[in-house]
C-alpha cells in the first residue's frame, strides 16, 4: 500500500469523531494518555461499567487506542489501527464454561457487524481465568475474569467501531443493550480494598 502524505488533519478529523461520540449512561469513557512509540498519531480512551465515587469499576472496564501511521506500516495493512482491551470479573461458575472465550470474540464480531464497522485483518486473544484466595486473600473466595485483547485495520468511519467497543465492554459486564438502570447480570460483584 502507498503511504498517503498527512500533516495530522485526518487524523485530527478521526479525533474529532471519536470526542463526538455519546456512550451509553452507564458506561464512563474518558481519554487517557496514549501509548508511547506506537504510532505518529494516536488517541486513547478508558471505559468504566458504572464505576463508583472514586472512579473504579467492580464490573468491567477497558481500552480504545486508535493509532495513525501515514506510511501504512505492513502489518496493519492500511494508515489506521484500532487496538483495544477489555475485561470484567464473572462469577465463578460462568468462568468454567469452555465457550466463553469463544462467545467473547464472537461478541466483539457481532458488535462490530452491527454497527457495519468496515474492517481487516483482525487479530487477538480472549482469555478466561478462574483464581482462589488463599491466607490473606482466602477471604476473596474464588473468582473468575474474561478478557479480550484485539486490533484490527478500520476502514471508514470510526465511530462505529468505538460504538462496537463500548458495546463489548458492557456485555462482557453482563450489561444486555439498552440495560441502563438494570441490575448487571452474572457479574463478581467483589468489594475492592
């Protein structure tokens, strides 16, 4: 692919796109300082599943981080890459279903397809993790965590694709769409020290 000359004005358009979204009530967005030497440009944003006073979340939190390089590096195949991260805590019997990173995955898939985010060569991990306490941390019980690390080369615009990622990161919570005010379903719902 031919890199396409850029003073950063595209990049300011997407910038743009992204600060102009409206998330769902429930879910707390705010852009946080990106990571260093990605990319020439680059713009990150912190989500929180209804977090509390301090700002911390017992539900489910994550990353967006949309990188721009005019000379298309290969293995993005394209100027554009989303990277993002998302997790939440589950109870420890929906931690033990052998699906569930599947079901993750397919879950950012279908958040994506749902919005007609255009996109390509995707690529990422989905891990489940089931823990016990034990001396000073027994009192915490058993746990489990999902987690979804992926990235992909958008095409388009890109607010469908932030849309998408906030829309992962309520589900992975147990937060259904269009749920605000509801309870969250099957989430850990552990007291943080």
């Amino acid at each position: 692919m031919t890199a396409q000359p850029d003073d950063g004005t595209l990049f300011d358009a997407a910038v743009a796109e992204l600060r102009e979204t409206a998330f769902r009530a429930d879910i707390a967005v705010r852009e946080i300082t990106t990571p260093q030497s990605l990319a020439p440009f680059a713009i990150a944003l912190a989500a929180d599943v209804r977090p509390d006073d301090t700002g911390d979340s017992v539900y489910g939190t994550g990353r967006f981080v949309l990188l721009h390089d005019p000379d298309a590096p290969a293995p993005w195949d394209g100027p554009w890459r989303i990277v993002l991260f998302a997790q939440a805590p589950l109870e420890p019997e929906i931690g033990t279903d052998p699906l569930l990173a599947d079901v993750a995955w397919s879950w950012l898939v279908d958040a994506l397809d749902s919005r007609d985010a255009i996109y390509h060569s995707a690529s990422g991990t989905s891990t489940k993790t089931l823990s016990k306490g034990f001396g000073g941390l027994a009192v915490e019980g058993d746990g489990a965590q999902i987690e979804l690390r992926a990235s992909w080369t958008p095409e388009g615009p890109f607010r469908p694709h932030v849309e998408a990622w906030a829309e992962l990161v309520g589900m992975l919570a147990g937060l259904p769409p269009g749920s605000e005010g509801i309870a969250v379903i099957g989430a850990r719902k552990a007291a943080r020290d």
